[in-house]
C-alpha cells in the first residue's frame, strides 16, 4: 500500500496520461450510474484525475464522446452460432434477444446510439445483420430500405421504452386514476390486476412476434434476382 505521502506527491504532480481507450472506458463506467443528461467531460476528467480540457485532445465535444461509448457498446454484440438450416425468422429473433443482452448490460445505449444525428460503425454491423437476412428473403432498393430501417428501428424503441420505462406497465402507473372520467377509471381499473404480471419480457416476447409478423407480411411475391445478391448472402 502506498503511504500518504506517495500518494500526495503523485496527485501534486504532473496530471496522469491518459488514452483514448481510458477516456472510453471510464464514460461507460461513469454512465452506467449517471443518466445521459447529467454526462460530461468535466464527470470524466475528475474520475480520471485530470482536467476536462485534457480530453478534447483526444474527442472535440461531449457528443463525440458519447458516440464513441455507444460505438465501443455496439461493437460487442454477438449474435449466437446459427444452427443447420435456420432460418430468417430464428436469425432476427436471435438479433432481437441479443440486442435486449446487450442492453441490459448497458441500459443507456439506446440513448446514445444515434446522438447528434450520427450513427456509429459499431451500429451499422448490428443493423447490417437485419439487412442481410431481409436481402436473403428477396427484399430489394426501396423496400429492403424501408424494411431494414423500420424494423431496426422498432426494436430500438420497444427496447429504450421498456429500459427507460419499467414502471410503464405496472400498477404505479396507475396512481392517479382520480383524474380521469369514470368510463377511464373503470377500464384501467379491470386492467390494473394485470399490469403486475407483465414483465419486460412478456412485453418483448409479443412485440418481437409483432415485428416478426409484420415482416413476413411484406416479403416479396417475386425475390429480387442472384445478380442483386453481389456481396450479400446468397439469395434464398
């Protein structure tokens, strides 16, 4: 153990080095346990033993930071090995669950996936699953966008509500009940014995059969042609 007056001379001294690597890992340990709104340069600098100034050397703004914790948490996703002959609908229930793992590791990425109107690399590998597996069924050009984004997208809300909100639908949401009409009150009223029993997954296990479903609606009648697949997996 270092005595104190060690460890007084290394605080008077020179402010430590620090990387990009550091900076990275201590925002996410930092936000883990603050929320977005209350990150900053300044929260980093302190928990790194220097000044915030230290780390615009290394990222020009808040929001660059915090799109790199967002690339950093996106680039461990893993989907699991796939097994023989599965197919799509397993291969997008897998990226959906996933996804959820990931997030209730690191519960703020679905706020600052996307800050500042930028999406990180880490992203575009996990939304490129989708749009692979979406190519396969013979998606193509504007409906292989809209399809990719929508769906994509979606569990990316469903999940940020469910993350940000777990008392949404649970009895406390229910407190002032005393407001409403009495026709409102009674509805919520027959519903209320319920609202305790739904978990976060029981609200994902529909809403991702919901996607699922919406998907298989719109795959093409006639799959884009093997010339379309140059890059992507092959066409099914």
């Amino acid at each position: 153990m270092d005595c104190p007056q060690q460890a007084r001379k290394a605080r008077v001294g020179r402010p430590p080095r620090i990387s990009r690597e550091a900076i990275i890992a201590e925002s996410l340990s930092l936000l883990q346990n603050c929320t977005v709104e209350q990150f900053t340069l300044a929260s980093v600098a302190r928990r790194l033993g220097t000044v915030s100034m230290a780390l615009y050397n290394y990222f020009p703004s808040r929001e660059a930071l915090l799109a790199e914790v967002a690339n950093e948490v996106c680039k461990q996703f893993r989907m699991p090995e796939p097994i023989p002959g599965q197919d799509w609908k397993r291969t997008l229930s897998d990226w959906m669950w996933t996804l959820y793992a990931l997030g209730k590791r690191y519960p703020m990425m679905f706020k600052v996936t996307g800050v500042d109107g930028k999406t990180s690399a880490g992203w575009l590998a996990i939304a490129h699953v989708v749009g692979e597996t979406l190519h396969g069924l013979g998606f193509r050009g504007r409906e292989l966008t809209l399809t990719n984004w929508l769906f994509c997208h979606q569990v990316l809300s469903l999940l940020a509500m469910e993350f940000g909100n777990v008392n949404y639908h649970s009895p406390p949401a229910l407190d002032r009940l005393d407001e409403l009409e009495p026709r409102q009150q009674q509805f919520f009223l027959v519903l209320r014995s319920q609202y305790a029993e739904i978990s976060s997954e029981d609200v994902l296990r529909e809403g991702f059969a919901d996607l699922l479903a919406a998907v298989e609606r719109r795959i093409p009648t006639q799959p884009g042609s093997q010339a379309d697949c140059a890059g992507l997996t092959p066409c099914r």
